[in-house]
C-alpha cells in the first residue's frame, strides 16, 4: 500500500470510529518520515473551512505518558477547529477507547520557526497560557502501537477542552503548578508542570525544533498543546472528569 492508502485508511478510521489494525503490522518497516507524511496527507483530507487548522499539539513528553503506551520519544499532531470543544461535554459512543488527561496550552503572537530556540525567545512570541484537557482516542486496535503508527494516526489527537480563563505567561512557573485527576470525586493522578520536559516550554521548543526540519513554524494565533502530564485516564458514559490546577482552578469533562 502507498502512503496515500495508508492516510485514507487512517483518515477513515478518524471519521467512522473503527479501530482498524496498526499500520506496523502490514509494514512494519514505516519510518517515522513517512508517518508523518501519512499524517499531514490524512489530515489536510479532513481540513475544510469548517475544520481549519488551528495548531499543534504535543504528544509523550512526560515518562508517565511514554510509559503509558510504551513509546519514549516525543511526537506531534495537528489540531484543527472541529478538535476545539464548545461544551465540556463528550459522547462515549462517538469515540473507539476515549482517554482524558491534562495539560498546559500556549497560544501565540508571533511568528516563529527553528531549531533550538530558547525559552527567552520562545516565551517572547506567547500571548498566553490556557489550561487544557485532552480527549485522545488511538483509531488502533487495543490502543495498541509503535511510534511510527502512532504518528500516522496524528497523536490520537481527538478533542480539547481549554479553560475560559486565559493567563498571563507571568501568573506562575508554569514548571511548578501542580494538577490532581479525578474520576467521579476520586483522585487518579497528580503531577506537575515539570513532568513534561522539565517545563511545557522545552515542548515548544522541542516542536519547534521537529518542524523546522520541514521548514514549518509556528504563526500567529496557533494554539499549541504541550503534552500530557500524567497518563491518560480511560473514561466510559457516565464519568465526570476533574483537573484541578489548584489556585489557578479546575476544568471538567462530562462523558454522556
Ligand atoms: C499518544 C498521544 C499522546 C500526550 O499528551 O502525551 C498525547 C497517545 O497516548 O495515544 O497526546
Ligand atoms: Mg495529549
């Protein structure tokens, strides 16, 4: 099969919610170069002027997400406007295996592209920080797979839920701020800024760095989602999600 098929098949599997068997068990030789190529053909096939693209996400930049799912490098997706949540609410029937976990998000003002920047310039070019939930939902079989499969099926990105509060860069150290998960009242997790790459800022400048490889930045108005910081927790109709991000507050997510 070409790349074209095996974006279709991913494509497909997006839209319908069949989980479909991972790309690695046909051809078990994909690179991580193709798989994203496989990304950006399925995904640019799914953008309209209804579902724009409007950023990047980040994906296994803590150890508990890379221990999670058994892949120890840090990926992206990309994310478009039908992924941006209007209520905090989800439908388990329209996903295969939904997952929630939750994250820091960065919108930007500037322009910027290249390798190795520093958190100076990268924090020049934020307008400001968003809390964030994030819905993940693997198109595979068993949420099973390697890391090119998992690049292909563009991070399981799904939906995002952001705070209505946007934050100035300066409210906190964002390395510092501490989230506890909960699953219907009950704590399930907890951790910190710090567990995604020492700082969510070392995720942009890690994107950033996987980008300009493609000659690809960050513009203007982007959103970009840093990661995970504690595993994923698998959700079912009925559940109510909770983050709580302390003095900065919490976000919930009703799955129905
Ligand atoms: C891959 C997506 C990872 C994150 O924040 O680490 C991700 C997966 O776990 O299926 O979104
Ligand atoms: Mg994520």
């Amino acid at each position: 099969m070409s790349l074209f098929e095996y974006a279709e098949r991913v494509a497909e599997a997006q839209a319908t919610k069949e989980a479909v068997e991972k790309i690695t068990n046909s051809k078990p030789n994909l690179t991580v170069e193709e798989a994203y190529e496989i990304q950006k053909i399925s995904m640019e096939k799914t953008m309209t002027a209804d579902n724009r693209f409007i950023g990047w996400k980040m994906g296994l930049t803590s150890i508990a997400k890379q221990q999670q799912v058994g892949v120890d490098s840090p990926i992206y997706g990309r994310l478009t406007s039908q992924m941006n949540l209007r209520t905090n609410e989800i439908i388990a029937a329209e996903y295969i295996h939904p997952r929630v976990e939750a994250e820091v998000a960065f919108v930007f003002k500037k322009e910027l592209q290249g390798a190795d920047l520093t958190p100076l310039e990268v924090w020049d070019a934020i307008e400001n920080v968003f809390l964030a939930l994030e819905v993940i939902d693997s198109r595979y079989k068993n949420f099973s797979f390697t890391l090119p499969d998992v690049i292909a099926d563009n991070a399981s990105s799904s939906k995002i839920w952001l705070s209505a509060q946007a934050f100035s860069p300066y409210t906190c150290d964002w390395a510092s701020i501490e989230v506890i998960l909960k699953q219907n009242g009950e704590e399930k997790l907890h951790g910190t800024g710090a567990a995604v790459l020492g700082h969510p800022i070392y995720s942009v400048i890690e994107l950033l760095t996987m980008l300009a490889k493609e000659g690809r930045g960050i513009l203007p108005g982007q959103l970009v989602l840093t990661g995970g910081i504690t595993d994923a927790i698998p959700v079912k109709a009925g559940d109510e999600i909770e983050a709580d991000y302390g003095t900065l507050g919490k976000l919930t997510l009703v799955v129905k």
